[in-house]
C-alpha cells in the first residue's frame, strides 16, 4: 500500500489538507513515537516541493540531538537558542525564516539551505523536540507553511506515545 498521493494539487493549504491526510493515515494506529516521526519526515520530504532536509531534533539533557531526518547528514547537536532550531526550541513558538543568512547565529549545516520553517514539539508544557525544514529557495515558507505543519506536529504528538 502506498501512502505517497501521486502530487498534491491545488492551492498550498489544500496542499497540507492533503499532506495531513496522508499522515493520518500512515500513522494510523502506531503509537511508536519514532517510528512515527520517520515516517513524517519522509512523507513531507518526498511530498512538499523545494526542499533539501526534512526532520526532527529530540531534547537530550538541555540540547537538541537529531532524531529522524530525510536528506544530507546533518548536524547532530544543537545548543538551545543557538540557530534556527534553537532559537524555536528556547521561544517554544514556530520560526520560519526566508533567508537563512540573515539570521543571527544561523548554523550552516548545509550550505545550499537558503529558507527555513522549525516548528517546536511541545507536549503538556514540555519541549520535546523540533520539526525542521530547509530549503534552498530563499522565501520558501510562509505562513501557509506554518499553519499546514503546525497542524502536522498536532497529528504525531496526538497519536504517538511520548515517552
């Protein structure tokens, strides 16, 4: 069975509609936490266009630590309020920048991201970890993207077991 839609068609928040559809139904009933989060990383990788890396950092003893992630090797860990990352994990709030460069402390993992959307994994009032996306399109999230993967990061922390 193929959880893949062969495209995703109309405007970008139908596009999410359809994205998180698809990730209902891969999650399905998997609790796995893990499993589940490769899963989402690979399904917004293969699905949204324009990208270049798609995944998690997991908070490790007061530091971001990469978990799950479709694309380059990247960076394993990150301090909080360092970077992109960082700085959606210490401010618990969505951060989407359109040019990479002009962020204050931005950490190069790649050198051909140019835009970036970190969506934080908060869970009864605890950090758990980010959402992570890159770009090489300078401008390529916005506000649509917020929202469709704010909606996302809901799905898998409502049907996965954090432990």
């Amino acid at each position: 069975m193929s959880f893949l839609a062969p495209a995703l068609a109309g405007t970008k928040s139908d596009h999410y509609a359809q994205l998180n559809q698809q990730l209902t139904a891969l999650i399905g009933d998997e609790r796995d936490f893990v499993a589940n989060m490769a899963n989402m990383a690979a399904l917004i990788f293969h699905q949204l266009p324009d990208l270049n890396w798609a995944g998690f950092y997991l908070m490790r003893s007061g530091e971001l630590v990469l978990g799950p992630f479709q694309g380059k090797p990247a960076c394993i860990r990150i301090p909080l309020g360092r970077g992109v990352c960082g700085t959606a994990a210490a401010a618990r709030e969505t951060q989407v920048v359109p040019d990479v460069h002009a962020f204050p402390g931005h950490i190069a993992c790649d050198a051909d991201s140019r835009s970036e959307i970190v969506v934080p994994l908060v869970v009864n009032g605890a950090l758990i970890g980010v959402l992570d996306l890159d770009s090489p399109r300078p401008g390529r999230f916005d506000e649509d993207d917020r929202a469709g993967l704010e909606t996302a990061v809901g799905l898998l922390l409502g049907a996965s077991l954090i432990v």
